[in-house]
C-alpha cells in the first residue's frame, strides 16, 4: 500500500483509497474486471446504528429511576424506626411510583429503541 498525492489539496493519500479523505476529491483508479469482480467479494459491509437520542434520553431517566425506587422503600424501613409511620409511608409510597415508573419508561424506551432502530 502506498500513498499518492490527491490532484486537488495536495494531501498523502492511499492508493487504495476512492476518494481524498480530506477533501471528498474522487480519486480514479485504473480498473480490470477482475479488481472489480475482487472489490465486490472484498469488500465489507458497516451497520451504522442511527437509534435516535430521544430513546436514549428516556433510558438515561427511567433506568436511575427503576434501580433507585427499591432503594427509596427499603430505606423508608429505617425511617420508620425513628421517625414514625407518616413517613414511612411517604418514602414507601414514593419508591413503588419510582419503580413502577422507570419500570415502564425502560421498558417504553427499549421498545422504541428497538423499534426504530435503522
């Protein structure tokens, strides 16, 4: 593999490359039809994932949401020993809609993700 210069900005090229990575200038090459037979069985197919950040953005606030709920009520046991049933209820409450809440953001966000996904 060596380097050319690109006709047009002058930068060191590959001399497999198609075009000038710096400028997009086509660069021609010197075709049989066996390369071209070779280039198509050679070459290598890129999946670029094009989920958009919308559902990656729903995960990034549901998923915290999801694992901190059980936190929230579990600790709310604790409160109750030193603060009373009012709050305990409270921190119990709040946790189970943390939970059930993220449960089904992640979910939503996961399916959608999947969904949309190009």
């Amino acid at each position: 593999m060596a380097l050319t210069k690109c006709p047009e900005c002058q930068s060191e090229v590959s001399d497999q490359a198609l075009i000038c990575p710096k400028c997009g200038f086509p660069l021609e090459k010197e075709t049989s039809p066996e390369s071209d037979v070779n280039k198509i069985v050679e070459e290598k197919i890129q999946t670029i994932q094009l989920t958009g950040k919308k559902w990656k953005r729903m995960k990034l606030i549901f998923v915290p949401m999801f694992i901190f709920g059980p936190f929230l009520s579990l600790s709310s046991l604790f409160v109750f020993l030193f603060f009373g049933v009012e709050l305990f209820i409270v921190g119990f409450l709040l946790g189970g809609i943390l939970f059930f809440v993220g449960l089904i953001g992640t979910i939503i966000a996961s399916f959608g993700a999947w969904w949309h996904y190009r």
